[in-house]
C-alpha cells in the first residue's frame, strides 16, 4: 500500500514557474486514479443483471418488437418485416437499418424530432432506494439511501435505471463495463488529489477534492485490474476538472459548498457538465477511495450522446426507443439554473467511482502535486462544444445515422422499401 | 555415384533473347525410399495457414467462460464452445488469457484485437493496421516454390470480401470469396496435375515468364527515384509480380508426384444470404478445395476468414445477427452466461471443426495433412458484448509435422498475444526473434507447444 504523501508546498515561487500553482497550502495530500466509475444505479433484484427487484418490479425493460414499432410508425408488415431482415442489403450489420429514424408524423427523424412521434413510454424506477448525495438538503424529497440516509436526490436513476444499459449490480451493467473496459485499456484517465490542512486526515474541516485528467494511460496488472501505484501527469483541460471544498469525518468526505464542475464521464456523451455539485467519498484503510460524484446535469446532452452514437445501433441493442428517453429525461428533468420557476433544463445525477493510489504529478511531471489547485489557466484554449464518444475516426454520423453516400438506396422519408422477388432470410 | 545435381539445381537457358531458368524436376534419386520425404533428411513441407472467425466466444464479466478448460497443459476438457473441436482435441492447442496491450491506443472495436495479434501493435486507426500481418512474413520463408505464395479465402458471404492479410498496413489481400472463385484459381487454367505422367512446359508461360523478367532492371532503375511513399506502392506492386513471375517458374518445372492429391469437381456456389448454415457449408467446401490445393502442393501457406470482426452471419429464421445478439443479449443469471450467444458461437465453432476436418481427411505420408500442417485461429475480441480484447480465443492446431507439441491448454494469465503469434512463426520455420511493439513486443515465445 502507497504511504500517504504529506509534504508542505514549500516554495510556491519556484513551483509556480514550473508550470505548477501553488496557492494553497496543503498538510496532507493523497492522490489517486480512477479504475472505475459508472452512474450510480441502485440494482434492486437478488441475482443477474436484469431479474425483477424493488428497483424495477417487472425486471429490466423488454426488447421492443421492431416490427410492432415500425408499424406503428406506418409502415406496412411487408415493409417492417424486410426492413428488419439480416438479408436486406439495407441494413448495416454494423450501423443498423437507417430507416429506423424515419418513424415520425410524415415519416421525420424521430431522432433529431423526437416529439414528431408520441411517447413510447419508458419505465423508469419505483422503488425507494437510490445511490448519490442529497442535493438539496431536503430530506423529505428522493431516494433513501442503502444505508439509511434520506433525501438521496437521482432523477436519472429515476428516469433510466430500468434501462437495460444502466441496469445491473455494480461493475456489470453493459453500459457501465462497456466504458470502464475502454478507460482501463487507455481511452482517458481520471485522477484525483485529495488535501487537507489538518493533523488527521480522516477528520479534517479543511479538505479539497480535485478531479483532473491525464494522457498518462491506465496500466493492468497479470490479473486485468488496474495496477497500484502508478504515476499520471495531470492535464491542464478548461473543459475536465473539478474541486470541491469539504470536510472529512471518520474517513467519509462530504462537500462543504457545492460547486460547479466538470468529469471525464464514461458515456457516448464524454462531458460530465455539473452545476451544484458535490462529493461524499470514503478513504478506505487500504488506501483505496469510493464514493460519489453529484449535482444537477443538462439532460439534453445527455439524449445526443445516445443519438450520435448511431440512433438504430442504440435502440435495437440497448431495447430502448430513443424518443421515449427523450420525452422521460424532459419529464423528470428537477433543477433549473434560472430558478424554481425556470425551465427545467438539468437533472439531478451521480457517479459512482472506485479510486486507488497513484502517484499524481504536476503538469510538467517535475514533481508530485502537494495540494489542490486549479491547472485551467495552464490549458490550452480548446472547444468548448460537448463532446461525444468517436464512434470511429473513419465514421460521420448525421442525425442519429451513418449515411453511405455511394450506396444506390439512402434511407429517407421518402424511400421506397420493397424486397426484392427472390429475397431470402428471417422469415420473421 | 554422386549426382552433381541437387534438388536445389536450376538449369538455365536462353528463350527468344532472354534466359530461362528451370527447376529440376522432383527425381525419384531425392526422395527416400518410401517416398515420404527428401533422401536428403527434409521432411515433407509444412503448411502454415491463419483461420479467423468474427466475435469471439462466449466468457461472462462474473469470470465464468464456455471456453476457457480449468485443466492447464495436456488432456484439457472439452468446455461447451470447444465441442466442434473434440475430434481432433490432441492436435489442437488452446491459449486463454492472452491480451492486445494498447499502449494507449483507444481499442478500436472488432479491429484492435486481430490487428493485435497478426502485426504486433494495436492500430492508430480502424481499416488499417499498423504492419504487416506476419501470415506475409511465414510467406516468405516457406512460401516459395509453390505456384501460390499465400492463398486468401473468405468464406463469410460478406457484402464485402474480408481479408486480414496485408504487406503494407494499408492493402488488403483479394481473397476468394466463393467456392467457384477459389476451385477456378486453384484448378482452373494453369494448374497441372502432379500426377500426370504426359506433362511438358508450356512454351507460352515460358514466354511470359521470360517477359516479365526482362522488365527486373527497368524496376529496380525506376525504384531509385521515387519517394518513400511510392516505393512502397510500388513495392506492393511488384510483390504481386514477383509472385506471378514465381508462379510461372514453378509451372516450368515438372512436379514432383503427390499421392494424395485428386483434382475436386467444380463446387457450386453457396445460396445468397450469410446464415450460419450457409457460411459454413461454405467453409467446409472452401477447406476441402483448400486441402488439396495444398496436397497438390499449390501452395504452403493460406489465411482463411469464417466471419469477419463485425460477422454479418444469423441463425435462419432470426432477425438478429449474430454481432446484435452478442452486444444485447443479458446474461441469464441462472447460466451464468448469454445463452443464444453461446449457441451461435458454437454454431460458428462448428465451421471451425468442419474446417479441421477437411485437412485431417488428407492422408498424407504415415499421418495427414493436418499432421503436417500448423493452423493458427483466432478472433477479433474476448468478451464481445464490450469489444473486450483481453481473453482472446487462439488456437493452434496440427502438429506441423511434429514440431507442435499440440493438445495443450496454456494460460496467458494477461500475456500479450504477441507469444502465440511468434510461438507461430518459430514453430513453421519462419525466422523471425522477436515480434510486435512497445508492451507486446516480445522475443518469448511458448515453449511448452515447441518441440
């Protein structure tokens, strides 16, 4: 196990001219690299990953039937059926079937006009149990803890949580494994730099959280986990990095102010944008870190992340109906910045992390970091825009759909859909 | 007395000009007495072929596998995806656990894994690898003497022919994408039967011959002026010459006679539509013709596609593929596994051991073809639901006549895939110490499969 770093910042001069600020004073620094982390999804059920539970009584969302749907939509069985069949050559074993997105009034985009079309509906949770932090400090509102505490507040969770992406035990969840597997094999890293400046870290009033990245890439050891120990450079971003004031009581850090900040998030939609965010994490005797990240997130990014990650890939993997998870993160959204009476524009959300020690280096990777400081000033200017999750550098997606433009048949409201004479394949 | 010729002679001559080179035919004076190898100690030539199947098979996040024996070493059992494979369960080696080391790099899905593993390097970008695939460099060193360097099968009845074999990163080999397409290379006009008594050279392949070599100092004077880039173009080029200028040679020369090569029928196209049926009855019929172009010493090495990375294959009937269901099937919490995945991979298997059993069909000498060659199988990812590129299904499978000490089960435990490709190489000759790049660059190959 990797001792506690416990150093002064001695001579923030020297410091500050390496490329490193040294504002703050810290007496004790711990520092750490995310090997996980996911949305915070209560998972109600005893066994498997999508068995019935207090979370979600009917189990996990069923597939939809496709060929319901499309008829639905207008189209006849003939069309629908040929439409979903692996031997039309219009389908894309890998993009999917264009034309799924033409399902709309006058055949439109339901992904990029989702209200074109009524709402599917999507069963989201009912029962009481939620992970994250309790926002707002009312305890009257949202989940009750696992552990008791009340007032947990996660529309997200409320909203997907029954979603077959984001249902399952903790690390097993399609969506949750499907990402983590991508940073733990090099995609991003997330390092964060815990300080004090007390005697006891495990009881201090003056703490800061950082949550930085890193191009330094996560190395596994013989075994598949994430090694020990390792040392990550962090990276000045404008666009990734978060610091949190709080305090520690017996190990568990809790935000003192919420703050606005922005994670790494392991999602199609990169950007983990919060407003009154906070933290409740646990320093673990064994030096390991858990705990939560949480606040109030715009929840439109959220459905363009799905949308842009290729709308008829999602739907038919994930069993969703894009439009339904459109139409439940409007419903549930529960924060406006412009206040109570404001258009509800955010949702409240928390991410579930498992942190180990690291060795965490200042940017110029001259020296460990001995506090917690802002590197914004250090980054580079870079867009500002949200960020999706690159399907594929070769792949431009456009609308919800990835368009060949050298094939003789493009999907379109217009588009004629007839199998050929001697089709053969499903039957179904 | 002592020949003063060699097996390795060459008699060389002039035709309209130029010269003419002309391998000496296989003399019953080369051979031992049975037939069965050079009087000279060389064995009968061993095959190297790659044979690739699209998604991997089936593990599950909790550690359970379909795949994966408990026993390590000789005599493993027969887990549920590897029944297919039974019969030929002492000619066959399985690795587990061996992994793609990014580096960094992002995995690139249905890419990372089998670019991985065939160049050493996790690539920068999908369609490309970062090298050659290593089936080029086998090519080289025991491919030679034989009318096909390499021969490219696609047997997956994809919209687009899938090959994984490449020189330069960049270009992909053509392959024969149809039962009629490799029966008519392989059997068609210019092969000769090695066991016709009534064979002459044909003066026009002479002729071709000749004029393609008469063009060697024109290309090397026009490779001097070029830049980097269009001297790899260029040598891309001229490989396909060379090889051509290689197959013309061998068909100059009489071929030494091969009992267990009967020239095939002309197969029948498969239907449309790429059912797993389909793909591998595809398969078993491309592995037949496979088997005695190499019996017939057409070639010496092959790479061989079931399904490609991104399968486009299905259970008849389905409207989903396979590709759909191994991302959005949930594990059933009573198996412990994803059930129609399995059952697809074991479908997809069974290509695989139809395959097998193509090669080992061909008696060949006191064993089979199989015996004496070494094919080396493997997929694009380990866990296919998240593209997982640890746990990669490999297999090497024949004896490679006897130089694969096969019938064993070895555990990565996190190694990089990089061992079981150089394991690879030794094992058929290639001479090659050490492959890959950064974290999978390795010079160890494993040596409880080496005899």
């Amino acid at each position: 196990m990797r001792a506690h770093v416990m150093r002064l910042c001695a001579a923030p001069l020297a410091v500050a001219m390496l490329g490193a600020p040294c504002a703050a004073l810290a007496a004790w620094t711990k520092t750490y690299v995310v090997e996980w982390n996911e949305p915070a999804m209560y998972y109600g059920a005893k066994t498997g990953v999508t068995d019935p539970g207090t979370d979600c009584p009917a189990g996990t969302n069923p597939e939809p039937d496709w060929i319901q749907v499309l008829m639905k939509a207008g189209y006849t069985e003939e069309e629908a059926k040929w439409l979903r069949n692996p031997a039309n050559p219009t389908r894309s074993p890998v993009h999917g079937q264009n034309q799924m997105a033409f399902r709309g009034k006058n055949r439109a985009n339901v992904y990029v006009n989702p209200e074109s079309t009524p709402d599917p509906g999507l069963v989201g949770v009912t029962g009481t149990i939620g992970e994250g932090i309790n926002l707002d400090g009312d305890e009257s509102t949202g989940f009750t803890s696992p552990d008791g505490e009340k007032g947990i507040d996660n529309m997200f969770y409320k909203t997907l949580g029954c979603w077959k992406t984001y249902r399952g035990p903790r690390r097993l969840s399609s969506g949750a494994l499907q990402f983590n597997d991508a940073m733990r094999n090099g995609s991003w890293t997330t390092v964060v730099v815990v300080s004090g400046k007390g005697d006891d870290p495990m009881n201090d009033d003056d703490v800061l959280v950082g949550f930085y990245v890193s191009d330094d890439k996560l190395v596994k050891d013989g075994n598949g986990n994430i090694a020990w120990d390792y040392t990550f450079s962090i990276k000045p971003s404008r666009r990734y990095e978060a610091i949190f004031p709080a305090r520690s009581r017996n190990g568990v850090i809790t935000s003192t102010k919420p703050v606005d900040g922005s994670l790494r998030e392991p999602a199609y939609l990169r950007d983990l944008q919060l407003t009154k965010a906070q933290v409740k994490l646990t320093m673990h005797p064994d030096g390991t870190l858990t705990g939560y990240v949480g606040g109030y997130r715009p929840w439109e990014p959220v459905y363009w992340g799905w949308v842009n990650a290729r709308g008829p890939v999602i739907e038919v993997l994930t069993w969703v109906e894009l439009p339904a998870v459109w139409y439940a993160l409007k419903r549930n959204a529960d924060y406006s910045p412009d206040g109570p009476y404001g258009k509800k524009t955010h949702i409240s959300y928390a991410l579930w992390l498992s942190a180990i020690p690291a060795y965490v280096m200042t940017p110029d990777a001259s020296e460990e970091v001995t506090s917690v400081v802002s590197y914004k000033d250090l980054a580079p200017s870079e867009d500002t825009r949200v960020a999706f999750e690159a399907i594929s550098s070769r792949i431009r997606v456009v609308d919800g759909i990835v368009i060949d433009p050298n094939a003789k048949w493009q999907a379109g409201p217009n588009a004629v859909i007839l199998p050929p004479k001697n089709a053969t394949g499903a039957a179904q | 007395m002592k020949l003063r010729f060699t097996r390795r002679s060459m008699l060389k001559g002039m035709l309209g000009g130029a010269s003419v080179y002309v391998g000496l035919p296989v003399l019953d004076a080369f051979l031992n007495g049975n037939g069965t190898a050079f009087a000279d100690g060389a064995k009968i030539p061993v095959r190297f072929g790659t044979y690739f199947w699209g998604l991997g098979l089936t593990d599950t996040p909790a550690g359970g596998t379909r795949w994966v024996p408990s026993k390590i070493g000789p005599g493993y059992e027969i887990m549920p995806e590897l029944e297919a494979i039974a019969p030929f369960k002492d000619k066959v080696s399985v690795f587990s656990g061996f992994r793609v080391i990014g580096d960094g790099r992002p995995n690139l899905v249905h890419w990372s894994g089998h670019a991985g593993i065939l160049t050493g390097v996790a690539p920068a970008a999908a369609t490309k690898f970062d090298g050659p695939s290593f089936d080029t460099k086998v090519a080289d060193a025991i491919g030679i003497g034989t009318r096909f360097k390499t021969i490219d099968i696609d047997a997956s009845v994809s919209r687009q022919p899938v090959s994984y074999s490449t020189r330069t990163g960049t270009t992909f080999a053509s392959p024969d994408a149809s039962p009629l397409a490799l029966y008519t290379r392989l059997f068609g006009p210019g092969f000769q039967d090695p066991n016709s008594d009534d064979w002459k050279p044909d003066p026009s392949i002479m002729l071709r011959q000749s004029v393609l070599s008469a063009v060697t100092e024109q290309r090397h004077a026009l490779m001097k002026g070029l830049s980097h880039a269009d001297r790899l173009k260029l040598d891309q080029y001229f490989s396909a010459v060379r090889d051509m200028e290689n197959q013309l040679a061998v068909q100059l020369q009489k071929p030494e006679k091969r009992e267990a090569c009967v020239i095939p029928q002309p197969p029948k196209d498969a239907p449309p539509g790429a059912s797993v049926d389909v793909v591998n009855e595809n398969t078993r019929v491309m592995a037949r013709l496979l088997a005695m172009a190499l019996a017939c010493n057409q070639s010496r090495v092959f790479t061989f596609v079931h399904t490609a990375g991104t399968s486009e294959t299905y259970m008849p009937g389905s409207s989903k593929i396979y590709h759909q269901i191994t991302h959005d099937e949930p594990t059933d919490a009573q198996l412990g596994y994803q059930p129609e995945t399995s059952k697809l991979a074991s479908e997809v298997m069974k290509g695989f051991g139809a395959f097998l059993a193509e090669l080992d069909a061909i008696k060949e000498g006191d064993g089979t073809l199989l015996d004496n060659t070494l094919v080396m199988a493997f997929s694009d990812t380990g866990y296919a639901k998240i593209h997982s590129i640890d746990n990669i299904p490999m297999f090497l499978c024949g004896r490679a006549g006897g130089r694969h000490k096969a019938g064993q089960h070895i555990a990565g435990k996190g190694d990089a895939v990089t061992r079981v490709s150089l394991t690879a190489m030794q094992i058929v000759g290639a001479p090659v110490g050490e492959f890959g790049a950064g974290s999978m660059k390795t010079s160890n190959p494993i040596n409880e499969v080496m005899a």
